[in-house]
C-alpha cells in the first residue's frame, strides 16, 4: 500500500480513535522520541520567547503535544481537522485554557483574517504533503503571517532518515514523508517567502542512539543517560531539523 499524502488521506487516518489515544505515548514514551520531544518544545520555547509575540498560530497541534508545553504565547490559537485530537488536546491542558483556544479548522483554509499572528508553527504535518500541498500551505501560512512574522517547522534529514527506513522496511511507513537534504528544504522555505533564520540538528547521533534505544528493555535506564549523552556531542548528521523562518517582505 502506498503512504498516505492526501489531503483526504491524512485527515481520515486522525479521526481515528486508536490513533489519538496512542499518539502521545507513540511521540513521547520512548527515549528516542521522548528526547526529540524535548529538544522541539525547547527550540520552540526559545524562539517564542525571544520574539515576545502577542499571538501565536499552532496549526494541526494534534492532542496538544506541543500546545500544552509552550510558554510564553500570551494569546494562542491551535487549530486541527480532528475532533477526537482537539478534545484531547483540550483535556491535556488541565483546565489551563486562559492563553489558549482550539478551533477545528482545515489548515489548507485557514479562518484567519490575513497578517493576524506574529509566530506560526507546525510540527509533523507539512512533511507528510506533496510538494504542490506543502507549497499550499506555505501560502496559508504567508497570508495569516504578519509581515517578518516568524514560522517554524520540522523537516527529516534524507541522508539519515532514508537508510534507516530501508533498513525499517519502508513498508511500515504508513504516512508519507518528504525527506531533504539541506540545501533542498532551505531552497524550498526560500522559495515560499520564507528567510531561513535558522536550522537545528535533533537526534545528532541518530543510528547509534536508535541502537540503543533498541536496546532500551536491556538496559534500562542506562540507555535515556546514554542517548541524552550522546546529544551533547556535536555532530552534522542529524536526523530531524528544526527550522526558523521569518516572513519576508
Ligand atoms: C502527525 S499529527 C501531528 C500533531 C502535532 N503537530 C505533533 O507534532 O505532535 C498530524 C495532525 O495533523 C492533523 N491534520 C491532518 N490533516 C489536516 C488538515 N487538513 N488541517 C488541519 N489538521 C490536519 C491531524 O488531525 C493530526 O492531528
């Protein structure tokens, strides 16, 4: 069967129940993930807090796995097709709904009027598009942008992410992703209207750190110390990018 990367496809593969419910675990539980976790929320925390933005645009948040750990957004909005992903989300912030609203929303057609948010961010969703989507997006997110408003977005390091894959069976991979080098997600973001500010490596070690979380069973907690450790040591393969664009213009 072939990865889902339609519009229909992906919002269908969310309604599902089983799938929301397992999401945070599937994103968080693992060392591997967990850390990669934590890097995003970081990266995103730095990036808000640096631009002190007045509203803050998260579109397909998904159960909240970014949204309930972002600081310093004193008006936000996060927005996702699913209904069964926006009740969780809702339900994870623990009752703290002041700074944040949750609309359901189809992010191709946002209901914002244009230049209403200084900072808009979206994480594992734009990737999973062709590009003549991603392109639709990013003109969405052109129009509700501010002028030098500020978007970040992950991306998935070919280099590193492909022969993993194989080796995985690229059959296991049930939703498309698009897979870059470098210089392509830069040319990409550039030709949308985007100036990359900046672009950071996660999971910097990623072959040997998914071999010890493999291993996570056996070693116990001795393998988060070892796959935390080894982040700490720079390296220039990394598996996932996090990327800080400014509007341009
Ligand atoms: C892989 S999850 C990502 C969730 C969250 N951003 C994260 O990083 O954990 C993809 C999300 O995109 C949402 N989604 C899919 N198609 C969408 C669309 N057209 N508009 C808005 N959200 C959509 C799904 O409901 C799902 O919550």
């Amino acid at each position: 069967m072939n990865p889902i990367d339609s519009r229909d496809g992906l919002k269908s593969y969310y309604q599902d129940r089983s799938v929301v419910d397992a999401y945070m675990q599937r994103r968080t539980a693992q060392p591997l993930n967990g850390l990669l976790h934590r890097r995003q929320v970081e990266f995103l925390n730095a990036q808000i807090q640096a631009r002190s933005p007045h509203a803050v645009l998260e579109i397909a948040c998904g159960p909240g796995r970014l949204t309930t750990a972002i600081r310093d957004a004193p008006f936000g909005v996060a927005v996702d097709a699913s209904q069964p992903m926006l009740e969780t989300a809702r339900r994870r912030m623990n009752g703290n709904l002041e700074r944040w609203s949750f609309l359901r929303s189809d992010a191709f057609v946002l209901p914002f009027r244009n230049a209403s948010f200084d900072v808009a961010y979206t994480l594992r969703f734009v990737r999973h598009f062709q590009i003549e989507d991603r392109q639709r997006l990013y003109r969405e997110v052109q129009r509700v942008l501010k002028p030098k408003g500020a978007f970040v977005v992950d991306a998935l390091n070919r280099q590193v992410s492909y022969p993993s894959r194989l080796k995985q069976g690229l059959e296991k991979y049930k939703i498309y992703d698009v897979l870059y080098d470098r210089h392509e997600l830069a040319s990409e973001l550039d030709a949308a209207g985007f100036r990359v500010l900046a672009i950071e490596g996660m999971l910097k070690h990623f072959p040997l750190q998914q071999r010890i979380n493999r291993l996570r069973f056996r070693l116990g907690s001795v393998a988060r110390f070892l796959i935390e450790g080894l982040e700490q040591i720079p390296g220039n393969r990394p598996s996932t990018w996090m990327v800080l664009c400014e509007k341009k213009g």
